[in-house]
C-alpha cells in the first residue's frame, strides 16, 4: 500500500501538462491554508463547553416514569 504522497505523486504524474496548470492555483491554496491551519495557536476550551446544560430538559423526563415504561411495555410483542 502507498503513502498519501506517494498516490499524490502517482496522480499528478499521470495528469497531462494542462490539467497540472488548471490544478496548481487550487493545490497553492490547499497548501496555504493547511500552513495557516497549522500556524494557528490551539487554545485550551473548557470542557463542558459554557453552553452544555443551557436548555430546560422536555417533559417527560423517562428516568422518572421507568417504572410505569417498562410495567407498560413488558411482554408486548414486537411489531
């Protein structure tokens, strides 16, 4: 099996001499956001995310009714 460069090299060798110049603007700007991707500090985020827990939970809350749930649906065949 290949290296990801080594498919690249493969592909691009086979590509003709147009289809290389209509493809190199694309492939300078892969490479050029792919360094601003790596050059870009990585910060530290909190976890959970100061969002998490924001919301009301929707009734019914199932954890309180298992009970009554299972009494319910025990022994009911499948559909």
């Amino acid at each position: 099996m290949s290296t990801p460069r080594e498919e690249l090299h493969a592909l691009i060798d086979e590509l003709s001499d147009k289809a290389a110049a209509d493809l190199l603007p694309e492939l300078r700007l892969l490479k050029m956001r792919a360094e601003a991707r790596a050059r870009r500090p990585r910060e530290a985020r909190p976890w959970p995310p100061s969002w998490f827990g924001s919301i009301d939970g929707t009734p019914p809350d199932f954890t309180q009714h298992i009970d009554e749930i299972l009494h319910a649906e025990f022994g009911r065949h499948p559909k």
